[in-house]
C-alpha cells in the first residue's frame, strides 16, 4: 500500500479481515495513512461473523494475548455494562474506577497504566477530569435549554498523558489509542472516530473496533441517539507478533468471507 487506504464496510469482521488482507499482501507505505470505517450497527451492535471471530479468539489464545472481547473492554466494558442493567452513568463510573480497575490491575501488569476507560472517565491528571461526563453533561444541558447542541470540536476525549505516556521506552504498549472524538448528524446519528499513531491487525485491531463501537452504543444511549459509524484513523498499520505460520486459517477464512461479497 503506497497511497492513503479506505476500508469501507457494513459488517466489522469483513472490514477487519479486508484490513487483515491487505497488509499481508501489500505491506503499508509507513507514511500513508489507513481509514476503517464501519457501519452496520443494529441496536448498537455490528453485524460480525463469528466464525472467523472465533477463529482469531482461538489463535490469541494460543499466543497467550487477549481475546477480542477483552480487549474491547479496556475501551468499554460493555458486558459489565448490560449485567448491571445499563446503570446511571455516574453509578457506573464509580464502580469501574473503585471495584473494577483495581482488579484488572491487580490481575496483570499490563493494566500497570490503566486502561483506556480510565483515561477517558479518570484522567490521569490531579483534578482527574471525567471527559466522557463533560461530552453528556453539555449536551444534555444545551438540548434540555433547547439550545443547538455542543459544538463538535468540544465532544472528544484524550487517551495520552504526556507527563505519564511520552517516556523513552523503546516499547510501552500503552496506550496505543490517542483519542476519541463523537459527532452526530441531524437524523438523531452518532459516530465515533478515532487515532491510533500504529495498531497490530492480529493482536488487537478487531478488539479495537468492538470496543470502540461498544463505547459509541454507551454515548448514543446516554445522549438519546443512535450508534451508526465508526471511523478508525491508522498511521501506521502492522500485522502484528503472531508467528505468521499460526495465521494460515485465518487467511484462508478472511479470503472467503470477502470474496461472498463479490
């Protein structure tokens, strides 16, 4: 790939096995740029197929990396989100950040850093900032007032923390996701986009975009909208630390479930 991509699709696993594709093909030019975006979304959920969704669960499995779900909830913990039946959103930011995040860290050290819910509920600065509560809170306040709603500048929220992220390790792991911003249409829409400077395709792209359509279902509750797109921002794409001799089924799965398409 030596020109700015687009993967465009309407079901997530499609356009994450078209991204998985495409790389092993054609390795990326590492200054051209690469834009999933998916649409899709009923009741806030993708359309996936899980065939080859369980297939990849089982290779990361297998290399001792996180599933596609797990990583989906260091962006949003969604199914914590349904079994506490969709709680007040306040109600449940106070349980992530005192029951569940001590947990996760005290689980593994790649949680050392936290995760990227904390960052965007909890961020790391003194006064600890809750910019997903600031995004609801003004939009709710302008819409109750009959106001336009909050310019879309303002409805973003950052995952890096230059005075804790910026060191000079050679390798971090976190974060790897920058920031989110939320911007709606004038048919009660809402999509997410989001930056991330690299992202491995194996290791963690299909978890990203779970997570980050599950964060949009959350913000399209709280905000009385409805998820419709995700838009992922890549600078620099890679296919990941899987051994490439453990992806032969994948392959040869993502090949046909992109040429049922044609």
């Amino acid at each position: 790939m030596s020109s700015c991509t687009l993967i465009e699709e309407t079901d997530l696993t499609r356009a994450w096995a078209r991204l998985l594709l495409a790389v092993r093909s054609d390795p990326p030019d590492p200054l051209a740029p690469l834009v999933v975006s998916i649409t899709g979304y009923q009741d806030g959920q993708p359309a996936e197929d899980a065939t080859l969704r369980g297939q990849l669960d089982e290779v990361l499995a297998a290399n001792n990396m996180p599933q596609t779900s797990e990583s989906a909830s260091t962006i949003f913990p969604y199914r914590s989100w349904i079994r506490r039946g969709r709680s007040p959103r306040m109600e449940f930011f106070d349980w992530y950040l005192t029951k569940r995040l001590p947990r996760l860290r005290a689980r593994s050290k790649k949680n050392v850093y936290g995760t990227y819910f904390e960052r965007m509920i909890g961020f790391s600065s003194e006064h600890k900032p809750n910019q997903l509560d600031d995004i609801i809170s003004q939009w709710t306040k302008r819409v109750s007032a009959g106001s336009p709603r909050p310019r879309r500048s303002a409805m973003q929220a950052v995952i890096v923390d230059p005075l804790r992220d910026l060191t000079g390790q050679a390798l971090r792991g976190f974060p790897c996701l920058h920031q989110v911003s939320f911007t709606y249409d004038n048919d009660g829409g809402l999509a997410v986009n989001a930056y991330y400077p690299s992202q491995y395709v194996v290791d963690r792209a299909y978890g990203n975009y779970l997570g980050l359509g599950h964060l949009g279902t959350f913000m399209a509750h709280e905000l009385g909208v409805s998820m419709v797109r995700l838009n992922c921002f890549i600078a620099h794409v890679s296919i990941g630390t899987v051994p490439v001799g453990a992806l032969a089924g994948i392959l040869t799965s993502a090949k046909a479930l992109v040429a049922e398409q044609k």
